[in-house]
C-alpha cells in the first residue's frame, strides 16, 4: 500500500495522519512510540523466562524477556520452564556502577548490558541516591537508551505512563533535571523583584513528537545540531491548581486554563492575540530565557497562593536577532526560523518567536510562591541574583 499526507495511523484505535520524514516518506505510523506500541501489541512471543508476559521491545525490536527482572532470574537460575543455557550468556568488562561493589555488570544473551550486577543492586542504587529513580515506579533507576539517560527505567514503565499522557510526572528534590530547572529559574530571574520560592517541579509528557521531526528538519537543513533547540519560558493563564499539591495532577476542563490546554495539546499559533491584541514581532509564539519576564505574562484565576510557569523546548533554528519591533511579521524573515527581540531599543528583556506549532513543546511545570522569595533582582542593580554563597550555571 501506498502511504499519503492522509494515511491515518496502524495503531488501532489511533486517528492521527502518519509521520512524514524529511525526506519525504511516510511511516506506517504517527509516532515512535505509536511504533513500539504496535510491535508490542502484535508479538507473539512470551518472556523465555516466565512464559507469561509479553517480551520487551526496545527500538522495534523484540528481545528475549520481559523485563530485567526476569532476565536475572534466568542468568542466576531462577523460576523458569525453560532449561538455562549457559553458553548464551557472555561475561561483562564493565563493573558494578553502585559505590564499593567490584563485580562485573550483567549482561544479556543479545548483548545488552545493565549498568548494575543485581536487582538489589539496582534498588540500593536509587535507596542511596547514587541514581535517579524512574519517574513511574521510583523503585528502579532510569536506564540508558541510545547513550542518554532515559526517565524511566523499563518499556513497560514508558508505556504506562504512554497510555495516561497527556500527563505531568513531579521531579524528586534530588532529581539532576528538577536542580536544573530550579537553577535556570533562579539564575534568569532578572527584574529587581526578589526571586520567588520553587515549591515543585513536573515534567510535562505528551505523545506527541512533531517537534522531533521538525528538529531533524532544522538540523539537516541549516547544520545546527538538534535544530539549535534550548529552554525557553513562557507564562500564561492558570484558572485551576494545576500542581499546587501533591495530588493534583489531573488536569482541568475549563477551556479558558490555557495553562492545561497547552501542556495537553502544546502550542497553537492561531490562538495568538487572545490576551493581548499586540506582539512586537507578529503573529507567532512567545517565550523569554529570562524567567521573570514569563512572570508578568503568568495569570492566577482561582484562589491559590501559588503561580505556574511553563519551560519549553523551542527549536529556534536559524535565528534572526532584532531591537525593533516589527507587529506585522507572520513568519520569520526569509532565510530564518525564528525571531530574536534583543534587549536594547523596543525591549527591556529578550523574546523569542517562532512561527509554527511544531517548533515548541511544553517540557516542565514549575509551581512557586510569590509571597515567599529570596534575594533576586538584576545585577546591574547592584543586588545579588542568588543571594550570598549561591554558584550561577549558564543556561542557552
């Protein structure tokens, strides 16, 4: 069969059209992980182990277990229908990554390495805090996937959290990406107003990855690697309480809370203007590296003591710097991706457009205190960002 701009999706149940690569192709499917979903759906083969659940798939590619678990149970002898064959093992170089045990890491019969030598190791792992637990289970440690740290420790995890999304996951206090946002927070608060209190941090996770293939678009077209994409704020109405505690994660209804229509359906350019009838460089979607400028754009309707701001990954490509504005611009400059609005002339603090839906997505959530802060404000005031003590990382 010939696929088209209007083949819909062979996931069952899934209505969307199907991915186009920028080489013109078209997948059989909408997404990768609507991909994987299929091929784990459609195998007929069980775990080789317990020869009861499905066996676990990883970039379209059946493996013989379902899971770590049972893929220790086999190499230690454990509980299975199916007699041990020693030679498919293979013996690992790499050693245990958890502090003080030497052992050598476990390895698979295709190949495929565990950072750890044990399960228990596994755990202690994340007991102790030498790893980042799993976002879904926080039992097990995120696990590497094509050389980058994953968040979540196992397909069957990524898929339960799949099957919810649009959703948000609350990042632990000691979690690398929960300091990293934190800090950019902190670090690009550059009013003279005091830095507001963090009180939690989510990352956003949708099934979404249009921003993926129009970041492969942009990288192969002009050379920039990932597209030139960095973090950028945003601030915008909030009529619900979104995060406010720990078990409000479900998101409302209300259809003027654009706060949890973006997070579920990301960016839509044809809603600009619904807030303010001007934008200094047209009709496209704004976000600011500078926090507090997002903060003057960030609306509480319901009573809460607590404020919401966006960060988001905006694929900038080639970008085109101006100090002037210039409201009649629907797209960028030919030969440009984005617009860049400079501090200096028209702007106090930097802005930055881009044009089309698929150049941004929500990534995470932050919820802080207005009332409670600490020492912030803009250094060429004369008044410390971070307060006394405290070390500022660059952020793009």
């Amino acid at each position: 069969m010939t696929r088209t701009a209007n083949t819909v999706c062979a996931l069952p149940g899934c209505q969307k059209t199907v991915w186009r690569d920028p080489d013109g192709s078209y997948s059989e499917f909408c997404s990768r992980s609507h991909r994987s979903a299929a091929v784990l759906r459609s195998s007929s083969q069980v775990c080789k182990n317990c020869n009861i659940r499905p066996v676990y798939v990883a970039n379209g590619q059946a493996l013989p277990f379902c899971g770590n678990r049972c893929a220790t149970a086999w190499k230690t002898g454990g509980s299975s229908s199916v007699p041990r064959d020693d030679t498919d093992e293979e013996a690992s170089s790499e050693v245990c990554a958890l502090a003080g045990c030497s052992r050598p890491t476990f390895v698979d019969r295709n190949g495929g390495p565990s950072e750890y030598c044990s399960q228990r190791h596994r755990r202690e792992a994340v007991g102790n805090g030498e790893a980042e637990a799993c976002l879904m289970c926080r039992e097990w440690p995120r696990t590497l996937v094509a050389g980058k740290r994953s968040d979540f420790c196992s397909l069957r995890c990524s898929q339960a959290v799949f099957n919810t999304a649009p959703a948000i996951l609350e990042l632990d206090g000691e979690d690398a990406d929960r300091q990293s946002v934190h800090q950019q927070f902190t670090s690009k608060w550059a009013h003279t107003t005091m830095v507001p209190s963090v009180i939690r941090i989510f990352a956003a996770k949708d099934i979404y990855d249009t921003i993926d293939r129009y970041k492969l678009e942009v990288e192969r077209r002009t050379g920039l690697e990932g597209g030139n994409s960095l973090r950028r704020w945003h601030g915008t109405v909030r009529t619900c309480r979104l995060g406010d505690e720990e078990d409000k994660h479900s998101f409302c209804s209300d259809p003027a809370c654009s706060l949890c229509l973006i997070i579920q359906t990301s960016f839509k350019k044809a809603n600009y203007g619904q807030r303010t009838n001007f934008g200094r460089f047209g009709q496209g979607i704004y976000t600011s590296a500078t926090s507090s400028k997002a903060n003057d754009y960030v609306a509480q309707v319901s009573p809460s003591p607590y404020r919401a701001m966006l960060l988001n990954d905006v694929v900038l490509g080639k970008t085109k710097k101006l100090t002037t504005s210039d409201p009649n611009l629907t797209k960028p400059p030919n030969g440009y991706d984005s617009v860049v609005g400079e501090p200096g002339g028209d702007l106090n603090y930097d802005e930055c457009i881009v044009y089309r839906n698929d150049a941004i997505r929500p990534i995470f959530l932050v919820i802080y205190d207005p009332q409670a802060t600490h020492l912030g404000g803009n250094p060429a005031a004369g008044v410390p960002r971070n307060g006394p003590g405290s070390v500022m990382a660059p952020f793009p």
